[in-house]
C-alpha cells in the first residue's frame, strides 16, 4: 500500500504542474489575441486606467461570489447528511475550481472522490450534490438575468429563451422523476452510456431533499449575492475605464456571456462567453478596445482567479483525501 501512496504521490504533483501550465499558457494566449485586435496601445491605455486598489476589490467581489456559493455547498451537504465540516466543504469546492476548464466541467466531480476518500460515501450518494449546485447556479442565473434585461433598455435577443432555459435545466435537475425519466428516454434512444445513466438515476432519488422551502430560499439568496457580487464588478470595471452602462445592463452583459458561453460547451465557456461580451457591449457604444480590455480583466478576476484559488487548494484537498484513504484502510 505504502509503494501505491508513493507513485500517485508524483503523479499527482506532475498533474499539478501540466495543469497550471496550461492555464498560463490559456491566459497568454487569449490575451495576446484580444490585445492585438485594436493595437497594444490602446488596449494598455485602457488596462492603465485600474489601480491596484480597483483590481484589488474587483478580486474582493469575485471571493464573495466563491464564498457564497462554497456556503451553498455546506448548506446541501448538511441537509445531505454529510459528516464534514464547514472548512471540509470550503476546502473541497474551492479545490474543485481547479478543474473548471474540463469539458461539460466533468472535472469537478473530483469533489465526489474527495468525499468517498473522507467520509466513505459512494458516488451515487454524494453525485446529488453536483447537480443541485449547478441547478442552483442555473435558476439564480436565469431569474437575474431576466429580471436584468427587464430593468435595462437593453433588448438582447437571446436573453429571454437562455434565461428560461437555465431555469428549465434547473427545474430538471431538482426533480427526481423528471430528470429519471429523461435520463431513461436517453439512454432507450441512443442506448450510450449505460454507467453514467446508471449513476444519475440512483442520484435521482436522493435529490427531493434539497426540495423544501427553507433549501430553496437560502441557496437561491446565496447564489444571487454571489453573482450579483460579479456583476457589480462588471459594472464597475466598465466604470473605470470611462465606459459606464447603466447598472442592470452590465449585469445584463456580463450573465448572458457567462451562460451562452456555458451553451457552447467549451471548458470554463472559453471562446464563447468572451466574444459574446466583447459583441454586446460594443452594441452598446462601448469603444472596441475598453470592451476587449474590460473582457479580458473581468475574465481574469473571475474564472482564471477562480481556478488559480483552486490550483493553490487542490494539493490541499488531495492530500487530505489520501490521508484518509489511507487511514480508512489500515
């Protein structure tokens, strides 16, 4: 047992590495491309505009944004019946964040192997807690994003049929009959994945107890203030680089980017949550280099910071993980 502890050891620490390369070499690359689109003087002149103070607090609202939702993450493993502590789910849905940018966020259910390491509970028990996060993030996002539309003089196109649709996947993914039922009508039309299907089925039925009044109340207040939190950070960006929108419509923006980019299926909505930023805001008369400088910081303070709190994290997290394992089988 020793000898296994000892390879996965530096197999861990070389995925650590490989990961956090490729996630500069991302955030280079995507800057570099941005930058050159208007010239780099103008997207620095923009990028001179923010203090260390203002980027300081942009950063500030992104951890109330991630503190809020690893709240969220506590309350629905209590109400799960999970034996951790608040500072146990913190530590695995910050850690979490280092793997983001995996297709369809797969990456993340690495919160699931942490619990089965800690507390000896299977995948099927503790997959419920995956889904109803990011139902949670989904209904928050969808209701903000509607009620921001109505609130601006903005008139994005798309924005009703995305809004409704993230409430709709969310209402799935909290009903354990309906989401039982599509999975079976899936899995009887294409006969794929027979094990994952398997898996989501027996989550299913777990789900109803996320489903009361007091759950619903307090993760929807959760999620609210924490995405409000970033897009009052959008809003305030573009403040500062003399390109003021009105309030609810930055909220606008900066939700409809986020979710189309989510749409599109790419790792963290790479591509597709940038170009549909950089696309409304320049609809909006925002000067094409502050809406690309703007892109590019509000990006990096919010999902890059996030996965670089959770490549800082995730060592933590795998460590803790494999003392237990090894505890539990001793």
């Amino acid at each position: 047992m020793g000898n296994l502890q000892t390879q996965a050891a530096p197999r861990n620490a070389v995925w650590d590495r490989v990961l956090m390369g490729a996630l500069l070499a991302a955030v280079v690359i995507g800057l570099l491309g941005l930058a050159s689109a208007t010239g780099w003087e103008d997207t620095l002149v923009q990028l001179a505009k923010l203090t260390p103070a203002a980027i300081a607090f942009l950063l500030f609202l992104s951890i109330a944004n991630y503190g809020m939702r690893a709240a969220r993450w506590d309350l629905f493993a209590r109400e799960l019946g999970l034996p951790t502590s608040f500072a146990t789910n913190a530590r695995h849905y910050l850690g979490g964040f280092a793997v983001t940018v995996t297709p369809g966020r797969v990456g993340e259910l690495i919160r699931m192997r942490w619990l089965r390491c800690e507390t000896g509970w299977t995948f099927e028990r503790t997959a419920p807690l995956a889904l109803v996060d990011r139902a949670a993030d989904l209904a928050a996002m969808g209701l903000m994003l509607g009620a921001a539309v109505a609130l601006s003089t903005m008139g994005i196109t798309l924005a009703l049929p995305i809004a409704l649709g993230s409430i709709a996947a969310a209402v799935v993914a909290t009903r354990p009959t309906l989401l039982s039922a599509i999975v079976s009508g899936f899995y009887r039309l294409t006969g794929r994945f027979p094990r994952p299907m398997a898996r989501i089925r027996a989550a299913a039925r777990t789900i109803s107890v996320f489903s009361t009044p007091r759950i619903i109340i307090i993760a929807g207040m959760l999620s609210a203030l924490g995405w409000l939190a970033e897009g009052w950070a959008f809003h305030l960006l573009l403040v500062w680089m003399g390109a003021a929108l009105p309030f609810w419509s930055a909220v606008a923006i900066f939700l409809f980017s986020t979710l189309a980019g989510g749409l599109t299926g790419a790792p963290g909505g790479l591509g597709g949550a940038e170009a549909a930023m950089v696309a409304l805001l320049t609809l909006e008369g925002v000067p094409l280099d502050a809406a690309i400088a703007a892109t590019a910081v509000i990006r990096l303070t919010t999902l890059w910071f996030a996965i670089g709190l959770g490549v800082l994290v995730f060592p933590i997290a795998e460590r803790s993980a494999h003392r237990a394992e090894k505890k539990e089988t001793r």
